[in-house]
C-alpha cells in the first residue's frame, strides 16, 4: 500500500477553500438579510397585528371593569371576585 502524505501546500490549499466557502457565505447573509424584501401581505398582517391588539384590550378592560346590569346583578372585577371567593372559603 501506498502511503499518502499531506504536503505544505495541500493543507494550504484546504484552509484557503474553507475560508473562500466563509467569506462567500458571509457576503450572502450580509448583503441579503438586511434587504430581504417585504412580503405580498405585509399591510395584512400590520391590521391583523392591531385588530388582535384592540381586540386583547377590550378583554382585559372588560375583565377589569365593574359593570351594573340592573339592580339584581353586577359583574365585579376578576381580582375582586377572587379576594370575595377567597373570603368565602376561609369563613368556611
């Protein structure tokens, strides 16, 4: 058998390929992530993103807000419906 020996200029060879193979790389990522174009349905999602917004905020106003039906009944605040439930349940 053969024995094959690895020269200078084979590893030299080698090393300089990897890093031409790392800088085409990095000039792709650079060039091309900062420029990356806007997709078709951008303005799409900006309204579905502030819909979802107004519609989480109404939720919450409404799970924080004391709301007077008729005389008979109310809805309370969650926060103050735990501290009654709470009351409740340790009287007992």
């Amino acid at each position: 058998m053969k024995k094959t020996e690895f020269n200078f200029s084979s590893l030299l060879s080698f090393v300089f390929g990897g890093l031409a193979i790392l800088v085409f790389l990095l000039i792709l990522v650079v060039t091309y992530l900062p420029n990356k174009p806007e997709g078709v349905d951008a303005a799409l999602k900006e309204q579905r993103i502030y819909e979802a917004d107004t519609i989480r905020a109404e939720g919450v106003k409404k799970l924080n807000l004391l709301e007077l039906n008729n005389t008979e009944s109310a809805k309370i605040p969650i926060e103050r419906a735990m501290e009654l439930i709470l009351n409740q349940y340790r009287k007992n």
